[in-house]
C-alpha cells in the first residue's frame, strides 16, 4: 500500500500560494518562476501543476484570496453602526495597507486588471476569482437595497436597481481612480520625483470630499457631515482598521 501523501491538496495549495508570496517578494510579480515556488513549498514540480497551471494561474489564486479578504473586509465596514450613506464612505477610509494580505496587493489588482493575463489563467482560478468580483459588487448593491427598504434612500421601487446600479458604479470608480494615483505617485517616487501618498485617507482629503459629495447629491434620509466621518474613523481605529 503506498504511503500517505504529505500534505492534503488544500495543505498543498495553501503551501504553493504562500511560498509564491515569497517568491514575488523576493523577486517581482513579473519575475517569479515555478521552480522558485516548487523549491520553496518543498513539493515537486508535478504537484505544483496539479494546482497552478502557469504563473497566471498563481497571480489570479492570489487575486482571488485578495479578493476574499477585501469582501470580509466591506462587510464588516457596511455593517457599522452608521447612516448606509456614512458606511459607504467608511469604505474609503479604512488602511487598506492593514487589511491587505500581500506587501504587493496593489500592484497585483493593477495587474490583474490587464485581459491578456487573465485569459492566459486557467478556467478554474479565473471563475472563482470574477465570482469574487461579483460577490463584492453584490454585497454593495445589497446594502443600496436594504437603505431603500429602510426608509434611509428615498427611491421608488421602479428606480431602484437603476440608482444601485449608478451609485455602486460611480464610487466603485471613485475608489479605483484613488488608487491608480497612488500608484502613479509611488512610481514617481521610484525616480525621486514624486510626494510619498499618505497610507490612510483624511476626512479632509480630497478624494474624502469628493466621495462626500456624490454621495449627497442622493436624496438620503441622513446626509453625510463631518461628524458623522469622524465617527466612521473612530469605529474603524476601534476595530483595527485604521
């Protein structure tokens, strides 16, 4: 009777995703290899593939843990006990560098945005990230219909999935567009040109009071103020998300 594996295939996969961690850290997203994470995680190469079929399949298993952690992270955040429309912009003010689960997860949502890495994943990572993806949009849309039923957004029945829709895609860009200028300043740092971003928005900032903003011009029954951020950033530091 041959020997019991070593690991189980769950043990297997945690090992190759954590091993692929180190190895981007200690070389790049980009250059990475197989044999780096099969000598890492201490399993041959013929079980690394048996889970990741290329190294877009380990940048997308790892997007898609990001991915999981990140929509724990919004429903904690959109469960505080705040006005919906103050929870929403909690969402801009959390330290996404507390809650990210890699040195590097910026840089991979960026690279993971790119189509050609993607179609080169395999069927399997690529669905059960985008179902995160949808899972995250859901969650969103889901806490915009609940304030409706509330009595919190005034909205008739008719023009409901219409505003959700609306509102989820404009603070979504918000959100994206924020932290595509990080990037873009972190890169001009790289060159000693650039200003280092701060790692947690204020509630001054300007993309703060942008957010703000838009999110007033909805007819709400509680408007955002001041105030009522300042209490979304003491909630947040109390549960360690800031």
């Amino acid at each position: 009777m041959p020997p019991a594996p070593r690991y189980s295939p769950q043990e297997q996969e945690d090992r190759i995703l954590a091993s692929a961690v180190h190895c981007i850290e200690e070389s790049s997203l980009l250059d990475f290899t197989m044999s780096a994470i099969s000598k890492s995680a201490g399993l041959s190469m013929g079980s690394i593939y048996k889970h990741m079929q290329s190294k877009e399949d380990v940048l997308v298993a790892l997007g898609y843990r990001s991915n999981v952690r990140l929509k724990n992270v919004f429903s904690e955040v959109l469960a505080l006990p705040l006005p919906v429309a103050v929870r929403l912009i909690a969402v801009q003010l959390f330290c996404h560098e507390k809650v990210a689960l890699y040195s590097f997860s910026q840089h991979l949502d960026t690279l993971l945005a790119n189509e050609a890495i993607l179609q080169r994943a395999s069927e399997r990572w690529l669905q059960r990230f985008i179902e995160e993806h949808i899972a995250i949009e859901a969650l969103f849309r889901r806490t915009i219909f609940d304030a409706c039923d509330a009595g919190e957004l005034s909205v008739s029945a008719d023009g409901q999935e219409a505003m959700a829709h609306e509102m989820v895609i404009g603070l979504w860009s918000l959100c994206v567009g924020h932290t595509q200028v990080i990037m873009q300043r972190s890169a001009r740092n790289v060159i000693g040109r650039g200003v280092q971003p701060p790692s947690r928005l204020q509630s001054d900032s300007p993309i703060i009071r942008s957010v703000k903003t838009v999110l007033n011009s909805y007819p709400w029954k509680t408007p955002v103020t001041d105030e009522l951020i300042m209490q979304a950033i003491s909630l947040l530091e109390e549960r360690h998300l800031r």
